[in-house]
C-alpha cells in the first residue's frame, strides 16, 4: 500500500518511490533467473501512465524478457488498485525495463548460468 510519506503534496507517488520498488522487484526476478547475485546496470525507458495515490494497493510483476551473456534484461509492470475498489479498479500504471548483470564475488559480471 501506498502511504502518505510515499506521496508528493498533491497525493501521488514519488516517482522515485515508484522506481525504487521496481528495481528492487526487478532485481529479484533476475537473480532468481541468473541463480546469482545481480546488479542493476541501466535503467530503460520508464512511463508512468497514470498517477498512484496514497491509499493504492500495488502489485509489480517483473518478467525476464533477455538473457545475454552476463546480463539480464527485465519487463518490470507496476499494476494499481484502489484500496477498497476491487480487481475492476486494477490499471497498469507505471512499466519499464531494467537491464541487470549477474556478479562474482568481486562484483565482476559472470556468465548467466543455464
Ligand atoms: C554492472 C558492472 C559490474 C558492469 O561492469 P562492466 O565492466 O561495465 O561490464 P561489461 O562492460 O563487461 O558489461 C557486462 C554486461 O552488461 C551490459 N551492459 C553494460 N552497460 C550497459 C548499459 N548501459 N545498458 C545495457 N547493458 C549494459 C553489457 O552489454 C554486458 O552484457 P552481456 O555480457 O550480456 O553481453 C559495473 O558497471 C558496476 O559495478 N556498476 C555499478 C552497479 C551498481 O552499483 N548498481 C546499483 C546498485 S545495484
């Protein structure tokens, strides 16, 4: 859920709020994929389509759209709900593309496993 010390005076999320949520989604859905540790390398083009509130439930689904040799390319989608307002206020708000390299214990990339 989205609280108020999340929100901008006008009540909606922070866009770094926002982004910061979906690195850290992102980046667990690369490392599960890698089997490794990751980090984040660049941050795509992200649209926030439509404002989220303080009050909204949020749901982000990461998906592992490339897998290169040391890096991981990652769909991150931020879906919001209004709390109270059931699935058929559920809109895709936010979506962009986080790129992510699997790392060794000397934080250099390594290969991809699998
Ligand atoms: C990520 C990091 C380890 C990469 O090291 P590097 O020596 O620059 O890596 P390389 O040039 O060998 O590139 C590694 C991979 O990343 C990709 N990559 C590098 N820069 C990229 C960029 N700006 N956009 C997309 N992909 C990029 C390369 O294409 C390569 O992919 P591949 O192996 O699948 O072909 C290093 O830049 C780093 O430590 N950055 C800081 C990370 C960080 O602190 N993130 C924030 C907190 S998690």
């Amino acid at each position: 859920m989205v609280f108020p010390e999340d929100t901008n005076p006008l009540g909606n999320a922070f866009g770094g709020y926002v982004l910061g949520l979906m690195d850290k989604v992102g980046s667990y859905a690369a490392a599960r994929r890698a089997k490794k540790p990751v980090v984040t390398v660049a941050v795509g083009r992200v649209e926030f389509k439509v404002p989220i509130r303080s009050g909204d439930l949020l749901e982000i689904v990461a998906r592992v759209e490339h897998v290169g040799c040391t890096s991981l390319t990652v769909e991150v989608q931020v879906f919001k709900e209004r709390f109270g307002g059931g699935p058929e206020t559920r809109v895709l708000a936010t979506h962009g593309q986080l790129v992510y390299v699997a790392i060794d214990e000397e934080g250099r990339p390594t290969p991809v496993d699998g």
